[in-house]
RNA sequence: GGCAUCGUGGCCGAGUGGCUAGGCACAGCUCUGCAAAAGCUUGUACAGCGGUUCGAAUCCGCUCGAUGCCUCCA
C-alpha cells in the first residue's frame, strides 16, 4: 500500500487562500510544473530557494509514492528588457555586450544554473524543455486563442484582449485584483501603444530587424509573448488541467495570471488545480539586488568569495538553512543566521551518525512510532519543513541521552529510527554529509583514530601537555575531538 | 497611489482563540586533569493603538514599517 494512503497531505492552494487536501486528478499520479529561470546571468540566490521548495515538495511526493512527472522549463528566449531602447531582450542584450550568439548567453548561463543546483543536491526535473524548443506549440495556441475571439493581430503582432476575455471569464482571481481596479489605476497616456487596453499582453511580437531571435510565424517574423511558453509546455507534457503549478511570488502577476487567462481561452477550463507560490529571499533584511551591491552568487557563498559573509558555507548548510524556514514565508539570509544553522546542521549530522554505533538494550525510552508519525503530520501540513526539524531534534537528544547511557532503545527501534532519519533528513530534505572522497575519509580517519590512541596514552601517563598538544592543535586545523563515555570521537568542521 | 504577503524573546524561525515549537547565542549545574562535546535548568516574546471575547500573538479596524507585483513595458 502506498504511503499516500495512510498520510493526509494538505497544500496551500494559493487560489483559494485556503490549505486544501491534496487529491490528484489522476489516482497515483502527479503533474507538478515550475516556471524556472531566464538563463541570460548568474541564477539568482533567491531563484534557487524557489526551485530547492520545490525539489523538496517533488521528493516528498516521491516519497508518499507518488509517481511524478516533474516539468521545470528553460526560458531561452529573452524577454523585453524594461528599460530597452528597441524592443532588445535580456538574452539578446547580453549577447550584445559579451559578443556572443544569443545561444552562447543561454548555454553558458544554463550550464551555470546546472552546476549550482547539483551543489546544492537537486533531483533534476522529469523534463526540462526550453521555450525556443516550443515555438510551434506556441503558435498553435495563438491561433486557437484568436479564433475563439480572444486575441487580435495589430502590426504583425498578437495580443491578448484581457477585457474580452474579462466579459466571461474573471481576468485576476488568483492575484486578487479586478480589472476595473487596474484599469482605473492606469494612467491615460499609453500613446502610441498598439494595444486596444494597457491590461492587453502580447502573445507574439513582431521583430524589429536588429531583432536577433526570430522566428516565422502567420503573422510575420517575430517572438512569442514571455507568458505562452509556459501555457504551451505545461499543456504539452501535463495536459490541459494539471496538478500543481508552482513559481516564485514575483511571478504571481502577471505571469501566472495571464497563463490562466491563456489556457482558459484556449481550452476552456482552469489549467491547475493546486497554486503554489514560494516566497521571497533577503538579504541582511533588505531585497537583494545588484544595484545596490546587496547581492550574493550561490558560488561565492560556497567559496566564501565575498565581502557579505564572514566564511565559506556548505551547499548543505546553506540547505538546511532554507529548509528551517516554510516556504511561503519570506526568509533573511544573514551571516548570524548562517553561522547558527552550520552548527544545528552539525550537530545533527554528528547525532545520525552516532546512531550507527549505538548499543541497543531490552527496552525503549523513546517513541520511534510515534516521533515517526509526527514527523508525517509536520510535512502533510503544506511541508512545514521547520516542524519537521524540531522534531529531528527531538530525536537527537534521545540519541545522545542513549549514547551516555542515560536511555536505552531496543535494535528494533533503532533500525526504525535509522530508516527514518535516512528518509527525512537525505530524501525528502535533501541534506548531504560533507564527506569527500571515501577513501581519503577513511585513510584521514585511521589517522586521527592513531593520535586519539596516542592521546589517551598520554592522558593515562598523566602528559598532559601531550594530550593538550594533540587535541588543541587538531582543533585548529578544524578537527574537533569529543569526550564520550565509550571513548573518544571526533568530527571535521 | 493600488493589490498581495508579512511584522514573534539577543539572532533566525514555527505557531490562527486557552496548553513548553525548534535551532543558535547567553547564564548556572552535571561530566572532565582542564576544556570541548553531551545532558539538565533558566528566558513568559508576539510592531503600535483601539475593538470582539470569559479568554487573542492568533479574529476585526486603524496607524506605522518590511518585502513582492502593478501604476511606463512583455
């Protein structure tokens, strides 16, 4: 029996405003879609908290049994950029200034969101199409769109009609915003603008010559409309009503509003059933940007190259950090926040792998089935992540009251305990140890084993500066040795 | 200016009507040759002002502040 049975899953429909029970259209199956990144530059840190929500919703669906079909697209094809002069998009601009074909921009950065997301131990998507990959898809659903009498061609471009739309579908429920609000709100000058209403968005734009990402379509050579792709993709691998479609808040308007807007005219109906939206990053408690140097690259925490943190951190630490919050809160990142869960993140790897070695007794001090189960409801709760860990610590003091002879647990249970650590903590959050390579671990731990039995020889002759010598100096290279009642351990920062 | 999310103890961060979240830091204690590690104990916080209620961090209103989106643009 799956475990999706057993356990209540609850998700928080960002539609409804309210948490829901998790029932997919089809019984077994899930068809999750994330708008992932425009790879003309470095991905962004808080992009990458996005995209690690929902790695990890993808690996506790797994875990549930679920079989997932995970979509996360490439944006390869640029989009206007706000401030450009003539009509140049992010992709094509960069091209531009690093003298490179559009397709260099887009393989160098993709290469780079890859290789950052494989540090920080992502599960890679069940499909990762592109848009440019899909421009044919696109131009269909704009015919289809403007024969249903959504849409109208202006000057080789086509844009949505949003107030058309409007008259018998609702333009804005999942953004909570009403038409006659924005368009009151619109300012009157939207001169020489082809569009019927400032609400309108384009489906296709017509290039300019200069224009280097082009394509043949009915109306001319031109661009889809940055909203299509994602309608085009996630109908073409989900179908025309999925399950979960997930993004970051900033993509909640327009973007996820237009998707609806788009599918909705085409096929009829609501394209996803369950809304969800991770929220945002800070900084030092400030929104990161570029402009004003509040920025930090993924890379330059791993490698402490930089002027905001005071070291290098761990994929995994960072993880962990990330995982302490819920995914729709808004999380700062800072230097004291970081510090304090590299040491909750130790400590907890410091307890798993003490369980190992632990001896077990005739009874047990501590309830693995229930512990268990309370783990369960923490992340059937819309994944509350943080609870789930505050429960993992719960289970670490157990075991280090065991490991001082203080408790006891049976072998039944702490096989039980063992699986279930093993699930929580590197399946479904995704943790890693920061081991290297096995034969150097196990080569360097013969070693420290060697002077902790030359420690505890100086330690019996009452050589204290010895002992002293051995343990001080091993902490200054950041290997920590630790007075147990069964010996000695020890463990590398 | 509009829409949305939010404002919790030294720091980070759960918690939506009454019962200890958790992590880190700090202090005391146990253990130790001294430490570290580990364990135990202690912290009565919920932006401000009103209101609803027997009772609110939790519901309602206002004010202030933060973040995102929109107000020019896809």
């Amino acid at each position: 029996m799956p475990l999706y049975e057993s356990q209540v899953l609850r998700i928080y429909n960002s539609l409804t405003g309210k948490k829901e029970i998790f029932k997919p259209i089809n019984e077994g199956h899930v068809g999750m879609y994330v708008c992932g990144p425009t790879v003309y530059s470095n991905v962004h840190l808080g992009n990458c908290r996005t995209f690690m929500s929902f790695d990890m919703i993808f690996r506790y669906l797994r875990h549930l049994g679920y079989k997932v079909r995970y979509v996360r697209n490439i944006t390869d094809a640029g989009h206007l950029v706000d401030d450009a002069e003539d009509g140049e998009d992010k992709i094509a601009k960069k091209a531009r200034i690093e003298k490179l074909e559009p397709m260099e921009v887009v393989q160098r950065y993709t290469l780079d969101f890859h290789n950052i997301l494989e540090k920080f131990n992502f599960l890679p998507p069940s499909i990762e199409p592109t848009a440019t990959g899909h421009i044919i898809e696109q131009i269909e659903i704009i015919k289809d769109i403007l024969a249903k009498g959504y849409a109208y061609e202006v000057n080789g471009s086509v844009y949505f009609d949003v107030a058309t739309f409007n008259k018998d579908h609702e333009y804005g429920k999942l953004s909570g915003r009403k038409l006659e609000d924005m368009v009151a709100n619109t300012r009157e000058l939207a001169a020489q603008d082809e569009k019927r209403n400032p609400q309108d968005f384009a489906l296709w734009k017509k290039a300019e010559p200069q224009h280097i990402m082009r394509w043949p379509s009915p109306w001319g050579d031109g661009f889809p409309g940055w909203h299509l792709e994602c309608t085009a993709m996630s109908t073409k691998y989900l179908g025309e009503t999925f399950d979960i479609h997930g993004g970051g808040m900033d993509l909640k308007f327009p973007h996820h509003e237009c998707e609806i807007a788009q599918a909705e005219a085409s096929y009829g109906q609501p394209p996803v059933k369950y809304w969800m939206h991770a929220n945002m990053l800070t900084l030092n408690g400030k929104k990161m940007a570029k402009s004003t140097g509040n920025n930090i690259l993924p890379g330059e925490i791993f490698t402490g190259e930089n002027d905001i943190l005071s070291k290098a951190f761990a994929p995994s630490v960072v993880r962990f950090f990330m995982m302490q919050a819920h995914y729709t809160s808004i999380l700062d990142l800072s230097n004291d926040a970081l510090l304090a869960s590299e040491k909750g993140f130790n400590r907890l790897m410091d307890a798993y792998n003490a369980l190992k070695n632990l001896n077990t007794g005739t009874t047990s001090d501590f309830n693995v089935n229930e512990w268990k189960q309370k783990c369960y409801d923490a992340m059937n709760d819309d994944f509350n992540t943080p609870i789930l860990i505050a429960h993992l610590f719960d289970a670490v003091k157990h075991i280090n009251l065991i490991k001082e002879g203080k408790e006891q647990i049976t072998e039944v249970d702490k096989t039980l305990l063992l699986e279930a650590l093993n699930s929580f903590v590197f399946d479904i959050l995704g943790l890693e140890q920061n081991a290297g390579t096995s034969q150097d671990t196990e080569k360097l731990s013969q070693v420290v084993q060697l002077l902790i039995d030359m420690r505890k020889e100086a330690r019996d002759n009452k050589d204290f500066a010895t002992s002293d010598k051995i343990r001080d100096q091993l902490a200054e290279m950041g290997i920590q040795l630790k007075d147990g009642k069964d010996g000695t351990t020890f463990s590398i920062q």
